[in-house]
C-alpha cells in the first residue's frame, strides 16, 4: 500500500481510539474535569505526564533542529529533561500537598490576593496559548504531507479532534487519552530508529548505534566524525562544534529548565493522583518514559542529517525519489536551480545553496530518505500527531480551568454552579482552539522555537513565585504581583520586539548582552526573583496562618486540610 493510504489507516485507527477512550471516560463533575477524580495510578500518570510533556516539538522539531544546529541545538534536549527533573524533584510534592488544581489557584491562596490570582490566570492563559500554537502548527505539518492537504486544512482537522476529547472528556478522557497517545507516540519514534541504526552501523539500539561506525555502504567511519567531515566539505558548521555564543547556550538551556518547572500544563498532572507518595512515584515512572525518546533524540539527528546529505547533494533533480517531490508541494522543502544545471547544489553558502529544507520535517521524511517501508513512514506520522494532540489537549485544560475555575469560581461569580463551572471551561476551550489554530497556520517560526517562547515566558511568571512560595516565609502578596508582572512583561517585549517589531535586529549584535529571545527568560527569572526580594523585604510580612501553610507543605505528609 502507499503512504497515504497507510497514513489514513493509521490515522483512522489512533483517532477512533482516543475518541472511544473520551467518550468511555467522559467527566461528569468539575473533578472529573480539572484533575480526573484525583484517583489516577501512578503508572498510567506517569505515561500521560510523559506524553503531554513530549510535544510535537520533541518529536518533530527537537531532533531537526539538532540535525542543523548540531550541538547548539542540544539546548533544547539538556534544557527539557534538566527542568523536568528539577519540577519533580523541588516543586511537584509540595504543590500536590497543597492540595490546589491550578498553579493560579495557588497563587492566589499562597499569596492570600485575588489580583496575583488574576495575574497568574493571564500568564497561565498567555503561555498556553503560546505553547498551543506549536502543536497545532505541528499537527498541519504532518496531515499536510501525509493526508496531502494544504497545511490550512491540516490545522483545521487538528482542531476539530482535539476539540472533540478536550471539550467531553476533561482531565479524565485526556489522561486516558494520554497514555494511548503515548504508547504510539514512543513506539513511532523508536521503530524508525531502529530500523535506520541497523541499516547504517548494523546496531539495533540508536544510542549505541550514535556512537558506532557506519557501514561501508555509508562511507565507514564513526558517524559523527563522518558528519563533521561532510558538513566542513560542504561548508556548513561543523556538527560537534557549536556557534552560539557560551553565555547565550546557558541562558536558554536556563530558560528552559524554568520553564519547565512552571509549566502550568505539567504541574496540573501532579494533582490527578490519589495522594503525595504516588506524585513523586509518578514523577518517577514520566521520566523513564521521557527519557526513551529524548536519548534517542540525537542519535535520530545525526542519522537524518546523514542521510540528507548523502541523498540530495549533487543529486539530478529529475531523478529524485517520490518524497523529495511530495514535500515540495508543501513549500517546506524548496529547490531553485540556481546555475541550471539540473543538480541539487546544498552547500553552505547562501550565494551558491540550491536548497532549502525546513527542519520541522527532517524526523518526519527521515524514514523515506532511509527507504523505509511506507508502513514505517505513516507510523511516524500518527505519532507525531499523537504528539501534537498531546500536549495540545493539556493545554487547552489549562486555559479552560484558568478561565471557568481561576477567574470565574474564584474571582468574579463563586456563587456559579457547578454545571455552568463545565459549560464555561467548555466554552473556553472553543474560542482557545480558534486562536491556536489561527496563529498555528501563520507560525512565527519553527515548533521548538515557538515553544521555547512559551517556557520563557513560563519561567519569567511562574517559576519564582512557586519557588518563593514553597520555601521563602517571608515572601507576600506586595513581592510576588510586583516579580511576575515585570518579569512576564520585560521577556514578553524583549520577544515581541525582536520577532515582530524589528526582526532586522534579531542577532547576536542586536541582543542585549549577547542573549536570544529563546534564552531571555533566565533574565526574566531573574528579575522576578530580584524585584520580588526588593519589595517583600520593605512591605508588610504574610498572615501567620499563612506562613504555617508554608511550614506545612515542607513537612512529609498528605494534603492539607482546607
């Protein structure tokens, strides 16, 4: 059978498992809707935690940009999987004792104020939405080369899927959801690499196979020395060597951890779990699920880049294979001949490049480079919308709940009931796909890049109020509102003007001290953390019954009673 109809099979098969499992799984209450009943095991948590965490900029775009960004584009994979860790291990057991839904319902208990309730809520809902609109650009790049439609289109069935379990199913159906999606996801990013191992160091395990020297049918030699060899030839950036500055790999692999560990989404999940011990078993079990893919991560890059490379340079354009030609109608792979001679020139310099490849879809036409069984191929095309749909689905929660729980409950109407509590967070997740799905078919930029927004924005809000909340006493209401309203604003400007307002001077001589906008989050932290500090220290201490809730939460033990 032919990709497409291999793709549309699997496709079929995926969606009506995940429809079946929202409509089996459905929420009848606002528990059901905002944690799953708080009665998940920690296995099946730690396997939707895992899954709402790998986006579709883990599986599609991490490994492309590593592919041409070689060690620079590592920032993201030590970055990711560092800020889990620091999220399971400093903050997700004191958050579950607390005892709250929302990092917003936190905030605005902790910090005993409605208004760092509602600035919590605006940030919840702005990184959200940032972070929402790389999986639905991720899901029209798949269904547009897969299902051959235009990426408008490939969007535009995105949303209606992930509308679909979202709306019905709540925490519940997504976390159930999750875990299915995730069983694809992984076994669609494994199988390929496998495969491909085998294929050029004849090693089935990738994270070996990275290290291994190629078969001669490849060239011989150690495969990264192979790749530094030929990109240096045709004068690309050496693959182990990076070219971003030393300061600006740290603030963005900064920026990422923090991100990370404020991630509305992700520390939701720590409160579907029935009780403290299973946050921290589940925590356990995600990061052994993270990380079989993110080990395999760069082992995929460096095969695909390979393969690239061998293929296209020096190529007769007529000649190319059936894939080269399919992608090309989705205006992510590009070739201009530019001295007519009907060879694919792909040389680093711009002057002389025929070829343009967008590197959201190197894990995807990875497999037909290999010459892959189409079976393989739409495989890896159903789990990188499982991937999107994911994490998209998590998120959309998060926008729901801050908007029916956080602003309406909480804040404006708490004598709401709970039926028109579902229908709010319902309506809300309608008008959030609608946004999503329009900025994600006008992206400014690729996946992981516009993900990499988001966790700034994420560790500029978030990260210190939660980390001053858990372990400073001292901290109140005054320090908190004044660290995340400067931190969020001053990352949110700085992105806006460098990608919007003046992208002429979105380079190293244009960032203030050298520090991108993927990496001017750390910056934001630290100027939440600083100013929050400045104003605690020469405002009134927190309620006494306050600070005792922040003795409490330190203290082994379930929930706190409130």
């Amino acid at each position: 059978m032919s990709v497409q109809i291999w793709t549309f099979v699997f496709v079929f098969l995926t969606f009506g498992l995940y429809i079946g499992i929202a409509v089996w799984s459905r929420a009848g209450s606002t528990s059901d809707f905002y944690v799953a009943g708080g009665g998940v095991p920690p296995l099946a948590n730690g396997m939707a935690t895992a899954a709402d965490w790998m986006s579709a900029a883990s599986f599609i775009s991490m490994a492309g940009l590593i592919s041409f960004l070689g060690r620079d584009g590592t920032f993201y994979l030590m970055g990711w999987t560092g800020g889990y860790v620091l999220l399971a291990l400093l903050l997700a057991p004191y958050l579950r004792k607390f005892g709250k839904f929302t990092v917003p319902d936190f905030i605005g208990d902790r910090y005993y104020s409605r208004t760092a309730r509602l600035i919590a809520v605006f940030c919840a809902i702005s990184v959200s939405f940032v972070y929402v609109c790389g999986q639905m650009q991720g899901a029209g790049i798949v269904f547009s080369r897969f299902l051959e439609v235009d990426i408008t289109t490939g969007v535009i069935i995105g949303m209606a899927i992930v509308f679909f379990y979202a709306v019905l199913g709540g925490m519940k159906g997504i976390t159930y959801t999750q875990v299915a999606q995730y069983c694809v996801l992984i076994f669609a990013f494994m199988v390929p690499a496998i495969f491909i191992s085998i294929l050029m160091t004849g090693i089935p395990i990738p994270q070996i196979g990275f290290g291994a020297e190629l078969n001669e049918a490849f060239g011989g030699g150690y495969l990264l020395d192979r790749l530094d060899g030929l990109s240096s030839e045709l004068g690309f950036a050496v693959y182990t060597e990076g070219q971003r500055s030393t300061q600006d790999v740290f603030f963005i692999t900064a920026a990422l951890m923090f991100g990370t560990a404020g991630l509305p989404h992700v520390i939701i999940r720590f409160f579907t779990v029935p009780n403290v011990r299973d946050a921290r078993r589940s925590a356990g079990f995600a990061l052994i699920f993270i990380a079989i893919l993110y080990t395999t991560a760069p082992a995929v890059a460096a095969f695909a880049r390979t393969n690239l490379i061998n293929t296209v340079n020096n190529a007769e354009y007529a000649a190319m294979p059936e894939w080269f030609s399919k992608w090309e109608t989705t205006n992510l792979i590009s070739f201009t001949d530019k001295n007519n001679d009907g060879l694919i020139q792909y040389v680093g310099d711009p002057e002389r490049n025929e070829l343009e490849v967008n590197r959201d879809i190197m894990v995807l036409a990875n497999p037909e480079i290999a010459e892959l069984p189409n079976w393989v191929v739409a495989l890896v095309a159903a789990g990188a919308l499982a991937a999107a749909l994911s994490t998209a689905a998590g998120l959309l929660l998060v926008i729901s709940t801050s908007v029916a729980h956080d602003l309406m409950k909480r804040s404006f109407m708490p004598d709401i009931s709970e039926k028109q509590e579902l229908r709010s967070a319902r309506i809300a997740i309608f008008v959030a796909v609608l946004v999503a799905g329009y900025v994600g078919i006008n992206p400014p930029a690729y996946v992981a890049q516009v993900v990499a927004y988001a966790f700034g924005l994420a560790a500029a809000s978030f990260f210190p109020a939660i980390v001053l909340g858990i372990f400073q006493k001292r901290m109140n209401k005054q320090g908190a509102i004044a660290g995340m309203t400067t931190g969020f604003l001053f990352t949110a400007t700085y992105i806006v003007y460098f990608k919007t307002i003046n992208p002429a001077m979105d380079n190293a001589s244009g960032w203030l001290f050298g520090i991108s906008p993927e990496g001017i989050g750390t910056f934001g932290t630290l100027i939440n953390f600083t100013v929050a500090s400045l104003v605690a220290r020469f405002t009134p201490e927190p309620p006494e019954d306050v600070q005792a809730i922040v003795e409490e939460i330190r203290l082994p033990g379930e929930a706190i009673a409130r």
